[in-house]
C-alpha cells in the first residue's frame, strides 16, 4: 500500500520580544516626552543619506569544465564537461521611497538563481524568483530496462545513462501594509511557489526478482502561502495559511509478462490555518499558536493479487498547538515555560490486502491499520545571573506520545540540562554544558496489527527504553585584535539497557576548531578543523546470536589566504584548500560461526580534495576581471559491492562508485555603477 508523500510546510513563527524596565510611580517613558519644541532639523544626521538611483554591479562569468565524472557538477555547479556561461549581478534602485534590487548568480548554469524585488518603503513589495538547481547521483550507470509509457521493457542494448535530478524553481510573493490606510498596523501577504524535477534516480522492485533500475522522474509541487499580521503597541497576531500540492506525472510500471510491479509516488495535497499571537505585559511575554491541517492521497493503489483499489480515499488530520511565557522576575533571574500538543487523526480508508510471503502469495488477507499519534511537550528553563559575567541555566523538559496500534503504545521522555555562560575573563568567553534523559513508557510488544514481528526480544531504538548523557563545551578567544579561536567539542552516550535484539548502545563525540589572522592591512589567512566519530553497537539472533560493531569517522579540514595589496591595491590575490574524509567500518562476531571469529562487512570509504585559487584585478574604479581556478579530487567505494553473484537473480545499475579528477577556469568581468 502507497502511503502520503511527506510534506514540508513552512510556519511563521515568532521570537521573543525584549523586555522593558519595571514600572515607577513617575512615567518617564520616551513616549511621554514633549518633542512639540524640538527643532529636530539640527540633529539631522547629513551624512545618512541613502543613494538615490542606481547602485550596484553586474558582470558575466565564462569558463570551462573538465571532469572525469558528472558528479563533479555538485562541487562546481557548472554543468558537464565544455563551456559555461553565467550572470551575476547585485543591482539596487532608489529614488522618493521607491525601491529596487536585483540579484542574480551563475544565472544560466546548472545551478544558478535570480531574485528580483520592486516596492515603496513602508506600503508595498512585490518580488519574483528562479533557481536551477541539479544533482548527480551517480554516471555511467548501466541498464537493460527501457521505460516508455508505463511499460519496462528488457533489451539486449545495454543503457548508460546519469542518475540526475534537476529541478527549476520559480515564485512570486506580494505583500501590502494597510497601516497608513486604515490608521491600524495590518499589513498582508501572498506567495506561491513551484517547483518542476526531471531527470531519473535509482529504483528499485522485489517482483518477480531483485531488481535495480532507473526509475525515470517528472513531477511536480506547488506551493501557497497567505496571511494577514495585525500588530499594536505591545501585542502581535497573524492568520496564516499554508498549502502544497504535489503531482506525478509518471505513472506505475509494468513488465511485458508482469503488469502493476511498481508503484509511483501518488498524488497529493497537504493544507494548514495557523493562528498566533505574542502579547507583552510588563516584564513578561506571552505567546501562542493553533494549526489545524488536512493531508489528502485519493488515487488508485495497486495490491499484489493484480485488482487495484480505485479512488482511494486517504486522510490524516493535524491539530498543534503551542503556549509559552517568559517573564523577568528579578534583574538576575528571568523564568520561562512552554506547552506543545500535536494530534495526528488517521481518517484513511480500511480494505483488506493480500499478504505476501518470500515466494509466494499466502493466500490469507489482512486490514490496513490507520495509526494516530499524539504528543505533548512540556518545557521550562530558568536563567539566573550569579555575578557580573557569570550566568547559569537549567531546565527541564517532558514529552509523551501516544501511538494507537504500536508496539509501544505510550513513550515517555524526561531531560534535565544546565548551562554554565562566562563572560567575566578577558578577551575570552567560555560556555558548558550538560543534559540527562531518560525515556521509559508502557510495556512493550510486538503487535500483529502493525507488523509481522514476532521476537519478544527485539526493541526498535525509537521506541525503547534509553539513557541519554550528552557534554559540551566551547571557546572563544582573542588574545590580540588581529587573532580568534574558536572551540567547540561536545560527547552524548545513548544506552538501550533494556534491549537484547537491535540497537544496544551509541556514541556521537567530536570538536571542532577555528583560527582567522589579520596578519597585515593586505594579509588574512584562515584555518579549520573538525572531526566527528560515531560508534555504535548491535545485536542479533539469526540461527545463532550474534553482536555487530559499527565505526563511522568524519574529518573535514581547510585553510585560506588572501593578500589584497598588490600593484598598488589593484590585485587581489586568495587561495582556498579543503579536505573531507569519512569512513564506516563494520564487523560481526558470532554470526553462522564461532563467537571467537569476527566477520567484517568491509568499510565504506570516501575522501574529497578541493584547491582553488584566484585573482581579482580592478582595470578601472568601476570595471574588474577575476580569473579563478578550481580543482577536486574525490574518491568512494564500497568494499562490501553487492554483484548480481551476491543475490541470485539480482539486477543492478552496474558500479555507481566515484573516482575522478575535474577542473575548473572562469574568468568573471564585472561593473560597478557606483
């Protein structure tokens, strides 16, 4: 059965508000201030003036690419192998409160974008954007199934083609402010937005065998959003809507001797209303919210014995809501306190579907479950100032779900945390902190309702029992003017204690580093460094127990200069390095074998090398060329390769690893207006 596509839905939110003073007896607020006698043309600031006409620059880059792989369009953004061309440019008009601007960069490349905004300060904006933007997946890779209209068909031809996706995306928004009209602070909005992907990404389908293919890609999503903000003197609210509806315009495949074996991504539609509001009293504000949505599929579904189910009427309803207060109560003590609920209503159609076994149909018939979920989340937090440059936090935080027709019906999750903020030393800040949770909740068993799991024993970790312990820790330091550093280093163990089959136990620790140097007036350069592991640990029972050991590590590395006063300031000459590496080792103990022995699945390994220099030399007050160069060398693989020997009767796109050198030069001309 074909669930809802996931949506994103953007809501406005507000922040908090800084607070004012304490109330005296006397009111001394500016607001209250006689300013019928103040010649306020003596205190004109002459020189704030803004630029009437036109400001600016705009320019064309030209260049020309050369990769061994097209995956090297996701570093450069240029597109495939030969020339390119671009705009840019970053214009602004100005003239009696009337405003313009546009931006563009790289605009006729693969991935480039032009914004451009129109509008009156303080009355009206209208604004209309494009981007470009294309990803590679893998090249080269290798297919015997031609799909056209539905239909895979095998060939003897073998098909090389990029798993590539590219996506155009276009808006238009307008917003009005009735303030001056209707003497009331309302103002208004609209927007919509769409977004067209074509291309092809891997695919893959069980029956009648294994197999991978390019599943090509042609859809569709369109995005609304409109509101109204009615504001006043210490009070904010909004009415807003938000909608998104997504087509596919490819249908599901078929095989020439197997009809319906793949099931496209359905049609569907997502919509929300938000109501919210902040309202500041005193030394205290308080803010809240209410969404209610609706998510709709209606298409037709396939189901294994061949009848599809037409019109299928599926529906999840959404209600959030959020409530949250802040208040001053001392100079050296602020409290604070917020309250989220979110129901997710299952209204989706109930049919009985044939069940599938390894090799065949069983023959039995079972009812899809609709699941709902429930949250709620409750937070508060105090901030207490110990000394002058010393402030400590401390919180605590609640959250309870409640799942109908899961294997755990009800988790429960419960977090203390502190935070340690010192200002007092010179030319260094330092910041700590620490958390502890736990989440426990009812008992939990496998239900035949969601699944067909049937060991007593097995936990899934989002819903078992765990322990949480996380560290943190930053930095920053300037012992000279010229000279920062920056630290950040943070550790978290989560431990599964009540979990014999699945995940058992999990470590995330790292740091990350920063230098910038103003060596000279001309001379900056530029340093960082950061690694990251993650290690973590499993268990399993498959004719014998056995105990798996997964290592990742991240390393990413970089240093830069840049030297502007050469040829009597004219020259600017810079130089970037970077250098990426991640890796992922696992090994089995125990498995069909002596638990002395340990089996290693192999490691995925990937390393990425990038160097670029340029220079940039001003012809004219007006008018530059910049001549830039770039480089990378990446590299990945996979050592545990699944072949068609490794499943028989597996179909694969062939190797999809990377390995390639590309080059980079263009050379930008720009002009200045002003």
């Amino acid at each position: 059965m074909r669930s809802i596509k996931p949506f994103s839905l953007n809501l406005i939110t507000f922040a908090l508000l800084g607070t004012c003073g304490s109330a005296m007896a006397a009111n001394f607020g500016i607001q209250n201030a006689n300013t019928a006698n103040i010649k306020t043309e003596r205190y004109e600031c002459k020189r704030c003036v803004e630029p009437q006409g036109y400001t600016g620059s705009v320019g064309v880059s030209a260049g020309m690419l050369d990769a061994d792989d097209n995956h090297a369009n996701n570093q450069f953004g240029t597109g495939n192998d030969g020339a390119v061309v671009g705009v840019n440019s970053d214009l602004a008009y100005q003239q009696s409160g009337y405003k313009a601007k546009v931006q563009a960069h790289q605009l006729g490349m693969d991935n480039g974008f032009v914004t451009m905004e129109a509008g009156k300060s303080g009355h009206y904006k209208f604004d209309v954007d494009f981007q470009t933007i294309t990803t590679n997946q893998g090249s080269n890779a290798a297919t015997n199934l031609w799909q056209n209209n539905g239909m895979l068909t095998p060939s003897e031809q073998t098909r090389t083609l990029d798993l590539a996706l590219q996506r155009q995306r276009s808006g238009i928004g307008f917003e009005y402010d009735f303030s001056e009209v209707l003497g009331l602070g309302l103002s208004s909005y609209a927007r919509y937005d769409r977004e067209d992907k074509t291309g092809h990404r891997s695919a893959s389908l069980t029956s009648p065998r294994p197999t991978n293919f390019a599943e090509a890609v042609d859809e569709t999503t369109d995005k609304f959003s409109a509101g109204v903000v009615l504001d006043g003197a210490n009070w904010v609210s909004e009415l807003s809507y938000n909608g998104s509806r997504y087509d596919n315009n490819m249908g599901d495949l078929s095989l020439p001797y197997a009809y319906d074996v793949y099931s496209a991504t359905p049609d569907n539609q997502a919509h929300q209303v938000s109501l919210s509001g902040q309202y500041r009293l005193a030394s205290t504000v308080l803010s809240g919210r209410v969404v209610t949505g609706r998510m709709i599929q209606d298409q037709d579904l396939i189901q294994m014995s061949g009848n599809p189910i037409q019109n299928w009427d599926g529906q999840v309803d959404t209600l959030s809501s959020n409530l949250a207060a802040s208040t001053r109560v001392s100079s050296r003590l602020r409290l604070g306190a917020s309250y989220d609920y979110n129901k997710r209503d299952n209204r989706s159609s109930v049919f009985d579907f044939a069940q599938y076994e390894f090799n065949s149909m069983s023959g039995a018939f079972k009812q899809n479950t609709p699941m709902d979920i429930e949250r709620q989340t409750f937070k508060t937090n105090a901030s207490y100032r110990i000394a002058s440059g010393y402030r400590l936090q401390a919180g605590y935080d609640y959250k309870q779900v409640e799942r109908s027709y899961g294997e755990r019906e009800e988790t429960r999750d419960n977090e203390f945390w502190s935070k340690l903020n010192i200002r007092a030393i010179d030319k260094l800040t330092l910041d700590f902190g620490v958390s502890y949770g736990e989440r426990g909740g009812s008992d939990y068993q496998a239900n035949e309702l969601t699944s067909d799991e049937t060991e007593s024993l097995m936990r899934k970790y989002n819903l078992a029992d765990r322990k949480r312990s996380e560290l943190n820790a930053s930095a920053n330091y300037a012992p000279a003017e010229w000279l920062t550093f920056d630290l950040r280093t943070y550790y978290a163990n989560d431990d599964y204690n009540a979990t014999e089959l699945g995940l058992t136990q999990a470590k995330d620790y790292g740091y990350d580093i920063n230098a910038n140097a103003q060596l000279s007036t001309s001379l900056s350069v530029y340093a960082f460094a950061g690694q990251q592991w993650i290690d973590s640990n499993q268990s399993g029972d498959q004719a014998s127990m056995w105990q798996t050991e997964i290592n990742d590590e991240f390393i990413n590395l970089g240093l830069g200069a840049t030297y502007s006063g050469l040829m009597d300031g004219r020259l600017i000459l810079g130089t970037d390095y970077l250098f990426a590496n991640s890796s992922s080792n696992t090994g089995v103990n125990g498995y069909n074998t002596d638990s002395a022995n340990v089996y290693g699945y192999g490691s995925y390994y990937s390393y990425n090398h990038s160097v670029s220099l340029y220079g940039q030399y001003l012809l004219s007050p007006q008018m530059a060329v910049k001549l830039a160069y770039q480089y990378e060398r990446y590299f990945d693989t996979d050592s545990a390769a699944v072949t068609p020997d490794s499943i028989p009767g597996l179909i694969t796109l062939g190797d999809l690893n990377h390995n390639y050198n590309a080059h980079q030069l263009m050379l930008t001309f720009s002009y200045k207006l002003k």
